[in-house]
C-alpha cells in the first residue's frame, strides 16, 4: 500500500523552550499541538493537546527536561501516544522557524551541514535565537536523519527591501565589516497576512499595497508593495521600531552612551534594560494590554501615558508607511493585540480620516477568528483584522518545498 507524506511538524525552539505543531498539509488542519517550557530546569512542563478524533483531550507532564534532545524526545513519546510518532509514514519533513538569515536566506531551505554552518556564522547578529534554533535542528536530525528539514526565516520576506531601506546611515566600511544593516524580523507573519489581506479584497497580492501592523508581545510594521516587502520597523535586531511589551522599540542611540557615561551601566545591563525593562513594562509596569486597558479604563494615569505613547509610535509608522507606499489599500491589524484589542485599533487611526482611513465602531467590535474588514464601506483604504498562523506559513512553505517528492511505501 502507498501511502502520501503530506503532514509536516512545524517546530519553533527557543532557548528554554519549544513549541510545535504536526499539519496534515492535505486540508491544512492540526493534528496536534504543544510546547515544551522551562527546559533544563527542575520544574520543566510539557503541555500536549491531539486534535484528531477520539485521542482524548489536554496532556500534561511535569518533572526536569534536561535539555532539547530530551524535550524533542519527550514530543516524539506524546506524539507516538496518539499513532503520530515521527517515524510515521505520512510525515513528510520537519519545518524550523529560524530567526535570523541574514541576507543568504530569501527563500524557505532545505537544510544540510552547510546550511547549518552558515545559520551558525549568523549567531553574532542574532544571539539569543539562533543558538537555540541550531540546536532544535540538531536534534530534530539526530532523531530522524532520513527525513527532509528545512529551514523558514523570520528575515526572509524582508530580503526584498531596497538598500536605501535597509542600511542605516552609518560608515559603509564598519557597518559592511560587521553585517550592521536592517534585517527585519516577523517575516513569515508579514508573509501570511499580507497575502491573506489581498484575498480578503479579491486581489492577487501583486496588485495591492499593505501596511501590516503585527502587534503581539514583540511588536513591527511592514510596508507591502505588491507582495514585497520595501520597508520595515525592525532592525539588525528585533528592538527597533514600535513600542512593545518589554522593548523600547526606537530610541535615540545617544540614550546608550549617556547611560554608560552618566549612570555607569553596562552594555549588558542596557541591553537588559532596553529589551526587557522597556516598552510598556517599562513605562508603566504591565506588558500585556488587557492588563493596560483594564488599568486605562479605571483611570490609571501611567497605564493611559504608555498607551498614548505605544499609539502615538504606531500612528507614525502607518504615516511614514503611506509615505513610502505612496497608495495604500489597506492597514492591516494582527497577533494578539491587533487581533483582539479594538480599543487600539480605534486609537492607532483615530484623526487619519483626511489619509482615507477609519474604523467603524460596530465593526472593530466584533469578534472573530476570521479576516475581516473593520473600516466603513466605501473607504478609500480598507481598515482589516487578519488573524496571523506562522505556524500555518511554515508548513506550507515546507511542503511546498518537499511534500510532493516524498511518496512513500507504507
Ligand atoms: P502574541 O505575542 O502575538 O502572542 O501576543 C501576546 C499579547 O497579546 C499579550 O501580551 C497581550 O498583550 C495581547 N493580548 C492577547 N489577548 C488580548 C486581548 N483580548 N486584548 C488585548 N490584548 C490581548
């Protein structure tokens, strides 16, 4: 009997955790989903939920995973559990989210030693995600050797972007020595949702220019001209740009210096402060706009500054991307703030009406798991809320490079 490889598991490993999903690519539906947290400590948790009929419900095991070689161990165990072992025919590849490309990575690839060694040569620009990503394909390869890896880049979808975009205005020869340019990050979100934002206006994506606003914990804008990306809020790191949950987003540079010369910190310490001590945390304690929005609605005066701060950056940014666009047909909201906050939806275009752009009150009140137009009919711009699936975009770029090699004998 043959039988078709056509599931894909999508792994995203960080440094203490890892998350995944196993796709069946043939209706795009989950098979199961989970996440491995707190790896290397006593305390470590995995939490695995199958999603196919009758495998029960939620699953969870606490007790040290020494390290990701145990914790993908441990996934291969839960998934077995439910007849989704990863020596299962029907799996056809591994996806790995992996963070930085630089500029040799445009396209998902398929991943061998050299591929690994130059994703190892990128760990200087991207330190705390790469190590981690290597190490989750390391591991992933150990435990099935035979099977297609392939690596999909959170940098990929900005390679497009014009070098009077990408470089900042610094001396050519330090910044060429040291791969100092703007990289981007969130690709493969900016990827999905502007795609999915032409089909909601029945365009193909080469028609349509898009602001998408990716609003989650880690927060950026992109500005899509006809499918490419030409212009980005993040930078050689993911700390530039919007104002996020614990990142400052942009700052003067000067700001370092000054806290080195005058408050006798360390590059460490600032590094800390800018990128875990920053952004809404920082300025008033709380990092997640629920908390923020419960705090602004009972009066709070520091939860209300960071707000207007965090939309006063988000509203210069859909400026500056007009301007960079030139036409643009629609300004799109997604992950977890812009999907579900509308009260920041409302704000980050409230007084953009002269630009063409509005929000209709009963419209960005709704809530759903479907891509949706929240601006009045008529519109000039369209206003939209398109649920992001990275996870989905990874799958999907993975088959899409080795799923309909992979018929095998069962
Ligand atoms: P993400 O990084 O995309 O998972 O987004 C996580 C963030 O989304 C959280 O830190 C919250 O600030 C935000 N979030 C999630 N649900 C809501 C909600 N219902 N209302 C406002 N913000 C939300």
């Amino acid at each position: 009997m043959t039988a078709h490889a056509t599931r894909v598991l999508v792994l995203n490993s960080g440094s203490s955790s890892v998350k995944y999903q196993l796709l069946e690519m043939q209706d795009n539906s989950r098979l199961a989903v989970g996440l491995v947290e707190r790896i290397g400590e006593r305390d470590s948790r995995l939490v695995h939920t199958p999603l196919t009929a009758g495998a029960g419900g939620k699953r969870e095991r606490t007790g040290k995973i020494a390290d990701h070689t145990e914790a993908l161990r441990a996934v291969a165990d839960e998934l077995a559990r439910d007849g989704l072992g990863l020596d299962s025919p029907e799996l056809a590849a591994i996806g790995h989210r992996v963070v930085h490309g630089g500029l040799k990575f445009s396209e998902p690839t398929v991943i061998d030693d050299g591929v690994l060694a130059e994703i190892e040569r990128l760990v200087p620009v991207a330190p705390l995600h790469n190590p981690a990503n290597l190490t989750g394909i390391r591991t992933a390869r150990e435990l099935r050797p035979d099977l297609p890896q392939v690596a999909v880049f959170d940098t990929a979808f900005h390679t497009t972007m014009p070098e009077y975009a990408a470089r900042y205005a610094i001396d050519t020869e330090t910044a060429d020595a040291h791969r100092i340019r703007r990289y981007g990050f969130h690709g493969t979100s900016h990827a999905y949702v502007s795609r999915k934002t032409a089909a909601l206006l029945g365009k193909d994506p080469s028609e349509v220019n898009v602001i998408v606003l990716h609003l989650g914990n880690g927060a950026s804008a992109a500005a899509v001209a006809g499918g490419r990306c030409v212009d980005t809020s993040m930078g050689l790191t993911p700390l530039e740009g919007l104002v996020m949950g614990t990142r400052s987003g942009d700052i003067d540079p000067a700001v370092t210096f000054h806290l080195t010369r005058v408050a006798g910190m360390s590059v460490d310490e600032i590094d800390e402060l800018l990128n875990k001590k920053s952004g809404l945390a920082g300025l008033c304690g709380d990092n997640d706009m629920r908390e923020i929005l419960r705090r602004v609605d009972e009066g709070d005066e520091r939860a209300r500054l960071a707000f207007d701060i965090y939309i006063h950056r988000l509203k210069k940014y859909i400026g500056a991307y007009s301007a960079v666009l030139g036409r643009v047909d629609a300004v799109v909201f997604t992950a977890g703030v812009g999907e579900n906050a509308a009260a920041v939806r409302e704000a980050a275009v409230a007084g953009l009406g002269p630009m063409g752009l509005a929000v209709d009150a009963d419209r960005n009140a709704v809530r759903s798991d479907e891509p949706r137009i929240i601006s009045p009919d008529g519109a000039r711009t369209v206003v939209a809320v398109v649920p992001t699936d990275e996870e989905l975009e990874i799958a999907q770029q993975t088959f899409a490079l080795v799923g309909e090699v992979r018929t095998v004998d069962a």
